[in-house]
C-alpha cells in the first residue's frame, strides 16, 4: 500500500527509535514503480479536485453535482478531464490514482 512521503518518513523515524532492525530494513525498500515519486506530475483544477473529493463522499455524479451546486453535465465534463489526466477509466480507480498522489489532502 502506498503512504504518503510524510507518512513513511514518519515510519522510518518511528523505527530507528525502536531500535527496530527488521522494520527499519523493511520501511527502507523502494516503492513500488507504480507509484509515482511526485504529486507535480498532474496539474487538476480546483474544481476537479472538489469533483474528487466529492466523489469520495457521495456515490452518484448526480450527489456528487448536487453537493457542489453544480449540474450534472458539469460534473461529468469535470470527470472526462481527471480520467484522462489521471489516465485512469473508472470512479474507483481515480479514487485510487488520486490517493496514490495524494490529492485528497487533508484540510
């Protein structure tokens, strides 16, 4: 599973206070090629990062434009563009992609 840098440098820190070898050498792999390094690499709007983050809350593109006030085809507008940004083609894998690049924030 992918954690955030922050995270797994807090991990790492954690270890080596324990005194943990095993759990050291375990948090010191590389990740996964899958994941990419950066958060750089895709540039959302602030609007498709609410349609993320909505998506995350509710489970239809008509909750999901009814939360934000916005209609339904501005939503799915907004959905074309993160799947091809993400270069994903399903809900549950932008969910996926924008955890993987920590998009979701946490404030």
């Amino acid at each position: 599973m992918y954690l955030p840098a922050a995270d797994l440098a807090a991990l790492r820190a954690l270890a080596d206070r324990a005194d943990n070898g095993a759990l050291r050498t375990y948090l010191t792999g590389l990740l996964p090629d899958c994941f990419p390094g950066s958060r750089a690499a895709v540039s959302l709007t602030t609007q498709e990062r609410a349609v993320i983050a909505a998506m995350v809350l509710h489970s239809t593109r008509s909750a999901v434009a009814a939360a934000l006030h916005v209609s339904e085809n501005t939503v799915k507008t907004h959905l074309q563009r993160i799947y091809r940004k993400l270069g994903v083609n399903s809900r549950s894998a932008v969910i996926e992609r924008a955890i993987e690049l920590d998009l979701l924030g946490r404030g």
